[in-house]
C-alpha cells in the first residue's frame, strides 16, 4: 500500500490534509498535485466539517478516490460497477454493522438522519440494494416524530439534539451513528478506508499489468481513380489517440496528448511492461530506389493495416520523422501513400512533435559552445577563466555538480574551489582544441548547398578568431543517432557525454563532457526524447528519431521497437522500416542498431517496383518531376528480366544475416500482370521465402493481406541470424567487408586524409565500433549512374568521422555530402496554405 504524508511526517494509509489548507482553491491545488504523482495511488480527505464542498470532492481522481466522495465514483456505484469504484468506507462500515445487528435488510424501513452528500447517497444505494425501504431527514423536519416511529433502523450522521426525546425512537430499533468527531481527529471508520485503500492498490497493481488489446478498426472506402494522399488523409476520420491509446493497453498516464491525433509516450512504459513476451520483428527494406521512392513506407503501413485490421493480429509500425529537407525538396513527404499512409499526413509531415527541432538546437547550442571556448581561452588568463567558470556568488564559491564530474575525470579529488594548484586550475580551465580537428558542426533542417562550406567569427567582436565551417542537415546530427539507438535515458546521458566535438593540441579526443555541458544538453535535448504517436486506419505507429540512411544509420528509435514489441504481445508483429536499399538501411539496422538493442529480427520484407527493376535493366533515367518514359509505362519483360539482377543481389545481401526474405513487389496501375508475375518468380528462384504483389496503395491493408500471410509463415521459420564482421576487426578490415561483401566492390583506396583519421581513432580507443557507410543511395557502387549491380569497382573513402556518442565510425564514399541540395524546381513550388480553409495544399 501506497505511504501516505501528513503535514510534518509521514502516517500509513492516507493523506492528512489538514489545518494548513484553510481555504478551497488551496486544497484543491494540492488534491491535484497528489492526482499527478505516480507514487500516491489513494488520497483520503480529513477535513474541518466546514470545509467540504463539491469542488474539493469532486477534483480527486476517481480511481484515487478512497472516500468514494466523487460524482464519478457515485455514479459507478449506481450502475453497479463496484470493481471500478470506492465505496464511502462509512457506508461500507454501516452495511456491516447492519449485516450483524439485524441479519437482513431486506424489507426493513430505514431512516437516515442528517447523512448529507455522498454518504448518504451511498447508503441508500447499498440498502436499496439489499432490499431496504429508505427514507431521508433532517432533525428538525416536522414528521420527523412519525418516521422515527415507523423506522426499523435509524442512521444518524450528526449529533442528535437535546430537545428530541429518546421517547419518539420505537422500542426495539437498530440505530448507527456514522458522525465522525471532527474535534478530537477520530475516524470510526478507518477499517473500511484502510480495506479501498487496500482496493485501490490493488486495482493499480492490475492496471500494470498487460492488457489485450481491444482495438476498433477504421474502415476504408478506397474510390477509383485514387485521390491525392492529401484528400485521402483528409477524408479519413481519424480516431482520437487517446482512443486508440487506451484501446492497444497504455494507461492515461503514459501519454502525454498533442491535439486529437497524436500523442508522446513515456518511457516509463518501458519499465511497466518489461516482464512481457517480445511480439514478432519485421523489417521492411528495399531494393537500389529510383529519385522517386519505391514505397517502402507505404509497405510497413499497408502490412500493418493487413495484420490488423484484416487477420486480427496486434501490430505496430515503427517509422522515422521526416525531414524538411526531402518534404520541401525532391522526394516529398514519409506519411506513405494513397490508401495506406500515416494521417493526418500534413501534421505528420511538418514538424509532428518538433523532435527534429529540439535536435537541431542542442546540436547548435554545442557547435556554439566550441567556439566561445575556444575565443575565451585565447583571450583570457588561467586566473581570470578560473573566476568566471567558478564565481563568488553571494559571498561562497563552489563548483557545480558538473564541474566536480570534470575535476574527477581530472584526478583532481578536490571540492573547495580555494584549494587547487595553479597547475591544477590550468588543467581545469583549459580544453587546449585545436581548431582545425573540430568535427562538431552546426545543423539545419533545410537542403541548402550553400552551407556545404562557410567561414565563422569574422566579425570584430571575434577578435579575429576565424575558421571555415559546414552545416550537416539535421538528420545527420550525432545527436539524432543518439536518439534512436539509446535504450534508457541514463544510457542517453552517457551517450551525450561521450560525444567527441574536437582534439586537443596533444591529440586527446575533447568531449561534451569536457566542455561541461552534457548535462544541459541532456536536459534540452530530452524535451524531444518521448515516442510521438500517430495513427492510421485506427491502428497505431510509432514515430521517433529520423536519421537518413545515405549519411546516417537510417532508422527510427530502438526505444520505439522496444516498447512496441511489448504492446503487441507474443503472437503480435511490429513492423520497421530501414532507409533506402538493403545494402545501406539494412546493413546498418542489423550491424549497428541490433546490436545496441540486442533484438533480433524475424523477418526481412524487401520491396521492389518494376520501375526501378526497368531502370537497373538499362532503362532511361528517372527523374523526379519529369514525366516517366514509355518504358516505364509499357509492358517491357525484357528490361524487367534484366533488372531483376538487383533484387537477386539485394536478397543475397539480406541472406548473409540469415533472416528469412519476403519480397513485397509494390504495384503501380502501370505494372503488366506477365511482368508482375515475372518479378514473383524470379524472386523465389533466388531465395526468398515468398514474393507477392501488394496492391495496398490503392485498397489499404485488404491489398496487402497476401504479404501479411506470407510475412507470418516466414516469422515461423528457424532464424540464423548473425552479424556481416566482428567488432575487434581493425576499422579497415571492417570497412572493406562491407565494401565486398554488400556493395561488390573490388576493393578499398582510403585518401590521406582518411587513413590519419582511422589512425588517430584507432590510437584514442575507438577502434572496436561499427561501421557506418555514407555512402549514395541510388546505385551499389559510390557512382550514382552506375544501376544493376556494379561489379570491378573500387570503393574510395575519402574521409573518415567518429561518433563516439552514437558508437560507431562513419566512412563518407567518394563525394557523398552530409548536407543536400535544392533541386531546380524543388517540392515547396507546389504547398501552400488556403487562407480561407487554412489547409495545407500541394503537401505529398
């Protein structure tokens, strides 16, 4: 049972509101401060007789309602619903004693005197319940003399007054006083309040545990020709979240709502629900995509709505947040498409949650951070560092918690600020960053080439402190890593911390956590580290973290995965979606992110199209915003046959992890049903365990019912899943195993710059962490142009980076860039917002 507080110390069983609280807005402030407090699962009101009102009653929680004061708590009891309500414990107390004193009410007239308010419409719920006539009055009604004459039982709930003489109560009747003596802090019913207290914790206890969903599906009407998304996600109703919340098990408490459609989820959840059976793993990736997408999301979204809402089984997708940078660039939004997507897709789509935006502020108020350090100990003495970074305030000085941190990794075993040594100060206000190792750069979610390489400080006020600089975008931060592969927030903190922005003048790797300032950043960035929770045909997905696959690791939040595949239950399947090809998104999502999760997927689901099929067989190039060629609207079996060599190689790529590989061929209404039936067969000729064509664009989840059947009979299969290299490797030998073994490459040629880099990473410890490849997205090789499946070439790197905090080394590929470009008529020249509707328009 939940301790409860007195004023001034603690007393089991309740809280003592007491005389403290004199006046109503007061008491009702702290009834609400107790609601919120995840700790206190019951709260009990004794109070001055005069003191309760409706408001005071009323504003207690009903599950944490052990007086069963409330309307809600009355109500329940009403209708019968005792499990989910408290009743009054002095009711209680009275039905008990009556249960020993006459046996049976059933029959018996009682009369209750002077029980106001909620007892009283307790009792005469109880005993109307048991048989019982009831009466109600005061002591100074006028027929009181008659009722007391006809009562059988006679509840008091005050004092009875001198001048009614005992001589009017009929010989032989039971009478029970429930008057509590509010002067001497006496409550004769404690028994019963001590029995819901003891109720309403148990109840609790069983609101923890998992709960079987009980979802409601939406139902959809697809109409032909299919809308735009934006008319579709606007003509479907969505279903409220918090709806849909309580309906897949997460409690009120767990979700913290953002309008009608979304919410965040607490971690806590996590911790609730860590004793449940793991549901069934699935990734979606895909084949080389042509500039225009091929529809990976659109798969996760139409297998989940298939699983769902047409075979009953519990399942979640777990996709990443947009960014800006695709949305308002060439490839448009991530919401999914048509009659399987993520609504309301415009909310989805710009900004959600501004998870992204809390990114790129703490990014940016580090990069910030690096470069005041660097002017103020250029231009300042040890001593007067020393007075700024440790300041008299009010007469004491002291270090902070922080800084103390930073004395310990020191060897400094000091806490009084006036002790140390003028060596010792030195080491402690001076970071000594060579400006030119900085690898920390500033972020901005927009494509803009122009920040690809800049030059910072030339202002005067910088003292003539300049250097040349880049903008990476967002997604590409180490911070946005972080996101999605930390598994606590404890493990996030120490995440930040050992975030590498520089080197020392000696070659010593400087961290956040040198720079003082994890701690901030830790508490800024987690602002944004709660799942935001969309929902689409009434089913549920999780949105967290968006890290681009081409320059990042390319997948939502282990956090995400983690949660859902407790929610779904053991025969239920959560469905997560890797960027871009197999050879990037995947790759990464087996060798870097199930590694920090430890979770192991339980089937691979590789998309295809026969556009891009057509284009790897020699087919011309796609361009987005062009209009495609008649190749690819005409049957071709040819190019088909031909292109399929990138399936075949990307299904061999899935098949070095050992996890079984269903093809998901997305049709377009252009598909001819020989070549659709082509890319199925050659499919299963190369290994995979089915290939089906998914029509879910245009019918929902009832066009991927197929892939769903297909994807539980390979998550029955004997899974043999292994990771590509060993992480005691050397960085190298890592890096050209993926090279070969994934992309085809020949071999490796590391640029100057690249080797020093993997000499010095390897020199400061960091020799032992994955790899992350940055490499192009649009062809096996690091040459763009080069479709199929490249074979002869040697992969160059021309740089290497570490994110240490992330946890693993970073490779950029020939001339791959970490900030995009605008293309020639970028996406934003067609959204706009309708003034009159204030509707978003154009968004897709």
């Amino acid at each position: 049972m939940q301790q409860m507080r007195k004023w001034g110390g603690r007393v089991g069983g309740k809280w003592e509101v007491g005389q403290r609280l004199q006046q109503n807005h007061t008491i009702v402030g702290e009834i609400l401060r107790l609601n919120e407090d995840p700790t206190v699962h019951g709260v009990a009101l004794h109070l001055s007789e005069n003191a309760y009102s409706s408001k005071i009653l009323n504003a207690v929680k009903p599950e944490k309602d052990v007086d069963g004061v409330s309307d809600v708590n009355l109500g329940r009891l009403v209708r019968g619903d005792t499990y989910n309500c408290s009743v009054s414990p002095t009711a209680s107390a009275v039905m008990e004693l009556l249960e020993k004193l006459v046996k049976t009410v059933d029959g018996k007239k009682v009369l209750l005197v002077e029980t106001c308010g909620p007892l009283e419409a307790s009792l005469q719920c109880l005993l109307q319940r048991k048989g019982a006539m009831t009466m109600s009055c005061q002591w100074k009604t006028q027929q009181l003399q008659s009722k007391l004459h006809q009562a059988d039982v006679v509840v008091v709930g005050s004092t009875k007054p001198k001048e009614i003489p005992v001589s009017w109560i009929r010989p032989g009747t039971t009478i029970v006083n429930c008057y509590p003596d509010f002067l001497s802090g006496k409550i004769n019913d404690c028994y019963m309040l001590a029995k819901n207290m003891v109720k309403t914790s148990e109840r609790w206890i069983q609101s923890q545990q998992y709960r079987e969903w009980n979802l409601h599906c939406l139902k959809l009407q697809p109409l032909s020709p299919v809308p735009s998304d934006i008319e579709i996600s606007r003509g479907q109703s969505p279903k409220a979240v918090d709806v849909l919340a309580k309906e897949i098990g997460l409690l009120a408490d767990e979700i913290e709502i953002y309008g009608q459609t979304k919410a965040k989820v607490r971690l806590s959840l996590l911790e609730r629900l860590k004793d449940q059976t793991d549901g069934k793993y699935v990734l979606v990736a895909g084949i080389t995509p042509t500039p225009l997408g091929e529809g990976k999301s659109t798969v996760t979204i139409g297998l989940v709505q298939a699983l769902t809402a047409h075979l009953n089984v519990n399942s979640f997708a777990c996709l990443r947040q947009p960014s800006q940078g695709p949305t308002f660039g060439v490839k448009g939004g991530a919401a999914g498409g048509g009659y399987a997507q993520v609504i309301p897709m415009e909310e989805f789509n710009l900004h959600l949650t501004g998870d992204i935006h809390a990114i790129t502020a703490a990014n940016n108020l580090l990069a910030a951070a690096v470069d005041a350090r660097i002017l103020h100990e250029s231009t300042q003495s040890d001593k007067a560092l020393y007075n700024r970074l440790v300041p008299v305030v009010n007469g004491v000085r002291e270090f902070s918690s922080i800084q103390l941190a930073r004395l310990k990794r020191l060897g400094i075993n000091k806490t009084d600020p006036g002790t140390l040594t003028a060596d010792e100060i030195n080491k402690f206000v001076r970071l000594d960053i060579d400006p030119s190792t900085i690898t920390w750069q500033r972020v901005l979610d927009t494509n803009d080439r122009f920040l690809r390489k800049i030059t910072i400080g030339q202002a005067n006020t910088e003292k003539g402190f300049f250097r040349q600089a880049q903008f990476d975008i967002a997604v590409a931060s180490e911070i946005m890593a972080i996101l999605a592969l930390t598994t606590s927030l404890a493990d996030m903190k120490e995440r930040l911390g050992k975030m590498v922005v520089a080197n020392d003048k000696n070659g010593q790797p400087v961290t956040a956590e040198d720079l003082v300032f994890s701690s901030f950043l830790w508490l800024l960035y987690y602002l944004g580290c709660k799942f935001s929770f969309c929902i689409f045909q009434g089913t549920p997905v999780f949105v967290h973290a968006g890290p681009f696959a081409n320059i990042a690791h390319g997948n939502s939040s282990v956090l995400a995965d983690k949660i859902a595949l407790k929610l779904v239950g053991e025969e239920g399947f959560v469905v997560t979606e890797a960027g871009f090809g197999a050879d990037i998104g995947m790759e990464k999502f087996f060798n870097i992110k199930c590694r920090a999760s430890g979770l192991v997927p339980s089937v691979v689901v590789l998309v295809a199209t026969v556009r891009a099929l057509k284009m790897h067989g020699g087919g011309p190039n796609v361009t987005a915003g062009a209009p495609l060629k008649k190749e690819y609207t005409e049957e071709n079996l040819q190019l088909v046959a031909d292109g399929c060599c990138n399936l075949q190689k990307q299904i061999q790529i899935a098949q070095l992890f050992g996890v079984p590989v269903v093809v998901a061929l997305n049709v377009f209404k252009t598909d001819a049903h020989a070549e659709v039936d082509l890319v199925c067969e050659i499919a299963k000729q190369s290994g995979a365990f089915d290939a089906v064509p998914c029509n879910h664009w245009s019918a929902g989840g009832r066009g991927a019912v197929e892939l769903a059947q297909a994807v539980r009979k390979a998550a029955s299969q004997e899974n043999h899943f292994k990771y590509l290299y060993n992480l005691e490797l050397p960085i190298i030998e890592k890096i050209r195993i993926i090279a070969q073994k994934v992309y085809g490459a020949e071999d490796i040629e590391l640029s100057p710059a690249a080797q020093s880099q993997i000499s010095r990473y390897s020199k400061q410890g960091f020799g032992n962490l994955p790899i992350c490849m940055a490499k192009t997205h649009l062809s096996l090789s690091h040459q763009p142009e080069r479709k199929g499946v490249p074979t002869g070439f040697i992969l160059p790197i021309s740089d290497v980076r570490a994110s240490i905090g992330a946890g693993f080394i970073y490779p950029l590929v020939g001339t791959m860039s970490t900030m995009p470009g605008l293309p020639t008529r970028p996406c934003f020249y067609d959204i706009d917002l309708d003034p009159d509707t204030e509707q978003v328009k154009g968004l897709f």
